[in-house]
C-alpha cells in the first residue's frame, strides 16, 4: 500500500505589541497556496517544502499538498484570516481520505486575536480529523514559543538549529526521515515541552559565534544518541509576544519507553538555559556610534553593514522608522544604501514623478511616529521596478520574494530602496535586482537584526547593530505584558527553580 503523507505550512511569528493586524492580504503578498500550486512553487529551493518534496520523491511517498501559507512577522492574525487558513488545511486534510502520516511546517510564535497558542490550537484540530494513530511531525522555527498543546498533538517538535535559518530544508529531511522509521514500525514517538521561568536566553538563538546556544546544540546532539531520543530542540523563544509561554524551551521527541530519561534531558537542558541566561554575544550600538564608525571610514575593502536592529520586520517591525536615515542624510554621507524603507505611499508618488524627475518625498515614518517622524526631503528617482527577485543567498535560496512596487531615490549621495511590501533584508539581492552593487558601497543599511548576517557578513568590513528606538527593543522592560507568566526574568526577581548542585 503506497504511503500517503499531508503536508502543509502555516507559519507566522506574531509581534502582539505590534499596531498592524495580519490579514489575508498579508499572506496573500508572500504566499498563500494550495494543493497542487505548491510543489512548483518550491521544488528546488532550501526550505522545508522543498526538502519534503525531496525526500518524497526518494522514498517514493505520495505527497497530499494543504496549504502553504506565510506572511512578514507583524501584529495578531485577524479572526478572518486564522480560521479561514486553519479551516482550509483541517477541511483539506479531511478530504484527503486515509494518509499514512502528516508533515507541519509551523513558526511556533503565532498569535491570533482568538488563540494565544494557535499551533497549538491547529494541531488538536488536525489531530480530530487524523485521528490518535497518525504520526503527526512539526517543524518549528527556532524562536518558536513551544507549548505542552502542541507538543500533546504532535509526534515530535523539530526545531531549526541555525540563526540565521540556513537549515531549514534539512530539518524538513529529518523530520521526514522521522516519519519513514514510524512508519517502517523501527519507531515510536510522543513528544514533551520544558521551560524555565525567562523570558530571554540562549543568546536569542544566535549560533554564528560561539556561545550559550551552540553549547546547548551540542549537548542536544549528545543526547539524540541515546537509544529511545528521537530528536531534542532548543528553541530561542520569541521575547515580543505577550502570551503565557513567551522564551526559551526545549522538547524532546522520544520513544514513550524513554518518558523518565527524556524528562531529565529536557531539565538539565532548562537548567543549562536558566544558568546562561543572561549571556549576550552581540552589542547594540546607537545611532552616534553608529555614525561615528560611517564617519571614519578607513577606506579598505568591504561596506560597513549597519543593521537597523530595532526596526527589523522579521520581528514585527514596521520597516519604516526613519532616524537612522536621518543620520545619513544629516551626516552628509556618501557611498551609501539603504535597503530598505516601508511606504506604499511613497512608492507611488515615485511612480508618479517617472525615473530621473525630482521628487519632494515625505518618506516613512507614516507607522508610528514615535519611531521617528517622516523624513521630507528633496530626492530624484533612480529606478522603478516590480520589486520581484529570486533568493540567491544562503538563506531560502531558490525562493521568489516580493517587494512589491519598488523605487530607488537618490537623496544626495545615498541611494534608498522604497518599497511596498514589508519585509526583512536577507538577500544580497534586495540591493543586485535594483541595480545597486552592495559591495561598491561604503556604508549599508539593512533592515535586519541577525538573518542579514548570511549573506551580508562575508562581504562586510564590519558589521554594527543599531537600536533606532524602534518597536524591536532588545528590552522587555520597554513593553507592557499583561499575560506572560510571572513571574520571571528578566522582569521580576526569580530564584532558581533549580536545585542547587
């Protein structure tokens, strides 16, 4: 009988402090697929759709597509566009008839204006319809906020290992490779989840340099090597999501005969979190240093890559705060880029004015002011496109992204990228498909706070992390939660839930 595996992806990470809701639209801007839609979409890149489709066609399964669904971090998912997405992977999952398995491509931090754990929600509802017997396996960022629901659903919680997340098309094989044993009767699996009471930890997941979270990759692979420990995650935790299991966590997919060794894994990998806590591996600097440091440009090889940290989309920023733009402009700097700022708006006044017209912008800053008000400037458009590009970089390679409507201006001496669709900065060709060589320039600004790293540090002379004063503080002091857990650290004052010894 021929193995019948579902798939389907559902992934947000929901920044709940965040202004702008998540709608359908905002899917619909990256992707939002169905059935037989999917495969092409994907075959052939590095991300965990193709890596099932991959090994699907190695071992010869018959794959039954869902829905591929992924929007830009941003605020909670409407009721309209959690039940609608929800709806079509259960019905589609129903109407699929007898599989042999299931595959989830889940974020682990998704927040709607009904679920605060809505993976988790997700699962108990494909579990209704796949019933107890049907492996289910979950691929999960590693800044998911893992919950005792999602891993009461699913067989194993398979999280990413890298940051940047240049590993996402592996751990698709392993859990797919997961699902084969299962299947073959040489495995079973339920899962656990562990947590303890911190908010941050674990470097916020950074594994470039050394540090709390390479260690604790380490000892998570020692531990895979025991007999009955299927897979051990360390996930980073996602820090601005007011729910009840906001940080750090661990889950350990392990025979049910193995329950006892994997609830101690699962502790001393919490007490390894709890004692390295506060272990940070990166400085954010402010935008005076920053400038100091464009300033005194030593002319050698390689631009100075700037990353606007606190504004990063890929954590729920809105990707148009201004006031390290400002610097720029006010700094009179030269050889610079700016890849890239959020504003529809703007894009269309560009379109308007037509390639090589002046243009009087009044450019971001249209979120929230408190991030830094408009800036209006005198500029000339550079360049008009549809914003489209393929990903060439470590990071998704091989997937099409979308910027939308995108207009370069020239202001003075800085080129800025504008566009349409928000989105973080991960590819070298955010800049290489507006004409823009990133090399060539002496100073880059990039919407990011870590994932830029991939494909930005090899051709950098230096690599700084601004805080702009925007909506992704590095502090969870600045943010008012209300239904996290408490108490907890950094927050409040804890004693080691630990023993000491």
């Amino acid at each position: 009988m021929a193995i019948r595996v579902y798939i389907a992806q559902f992934a947000h990470e929901t920044n709940t402090f965040s202004r702008l809701p998540t709608t359908l639209d905002d899917y619909r801007r990256r992707w939002l697929l169905e059935g037989a839609d999917i495969a092409p979409r994907f075959r052939g890149t590095r991300t965990e759709i193709g890596g099932l489709l991959d090994y699907a066609d190695k071992a010869r399964w018959e794959l039954v597509p869902g829905v591929a669904a992924n929007a830009t971090p941003s605020g909670k998912l409407t009721r309209e566009t959690w039940e609608t997405i929800r709806d079509r992977i259960v019905e589609r999952a129903r109407a699929a008839g007898r599989v042999s398995g299931a595959v989830l491509a889940l974020h682990g931090a998704m927040v709607t204006e009904t679920e605060d754990d809505a993976e988790g929600a997700l699962l108990e509802a494909l579990r209704g319809v796949l019933g107890p017997a049907i492996p289910i396996i979950v691929t999960l960022d590693l800044h998911a906020n893992a919950t005792p629901r999602m891993a009461q659903h699913a067989n194993a919680l398979i999280s990413y290992r890298t940051y940047p997340h240049v590993d996402q098309y592996e751990r698709a094989q392993q859990a797919a490779a997961l699902l084969d044993r299962i299947l073959a009767g040489k495995a079973r699996s339920q899962c656990l989840v562990a947590q303890p009471p911190t908010l941050l930890g674990v470097d916020h997941g950074r594994t470039v340099q050394p540090g709390p979270m390479r260690d604790l990759l380490a000892l998570a692979e020692r531990f895979e090597h025991e007999h009955g420990i299927h897979v051990v995650s360390i996930q980073a935790g996602f820090m601005p999501a007011d729910i009840e299991w906001a940080g750090p966590s661990v889950a350990v997919a392990h025979d049910p005969a193995s329950a006892e060794r994997a609830r101690a894994i699962a502790s001393e990998l919490s007490r390894e979190i709890w004692r390295r806590r506060s272990e940070e591996t990166v400085v954010y600097r402010s935008i005076a240093e920053v400038m100091r440091a464009v300033k005194a440009d030593p002319g050698t090889d390689g631009p100075l890559v700037i990353a606007d940290g606190t504004d990063n989309p890929g954590g729920g920023g809105y990707g148009d705060a201004t006031n390290m733009l400002r610097a720029l402009i006010a700094g009179g700097v030269k050889s610079a880029a700016v890849g890239h700022i959020y504003d529809p708006e703007c894009v269309q006044a560009a379109i308007r004015a037509g390639v090589g017209n002046p243009l009087h912008a009044s450019l971001g800053g249209h979120v929230d002011r408190a991030f830094g008000a408009p800036i209006e400037t005198e500029a000339r458009v550079q360049s008009l496109s549809d914003g489209a590009f393929v990903n060439d970089g470590p990071m998704a390679k091989g997937v099409r992204t979308e910027m939308g409507p995108t207009a370069v201006l020239r202001i003075g001496a800085i080129e800025v990228i504008v566009i349409s669709n928000r989105l973080q900065n991960t590819d070298l060709q955010v800049f290489l498909s507006q004409g823009i060589d990133p090399r060539k320039r002496r100073t880059l600004v990039v919407k990011s706070v870590h994932h830029f790293r991939a494909a930005y540090a090899p051709i950098a002379r230096e690599v700084m992390i601004v805080d702009s004063g925007a909506l992704c503080s590095p502090d969870p002091k600045r943010q008012a939660y209300e239904r996290l857990r408490r108490p907890i650290w950094p927050l409040d004052e804890v004693r080691s839930p630990f023993p000491a010894g």
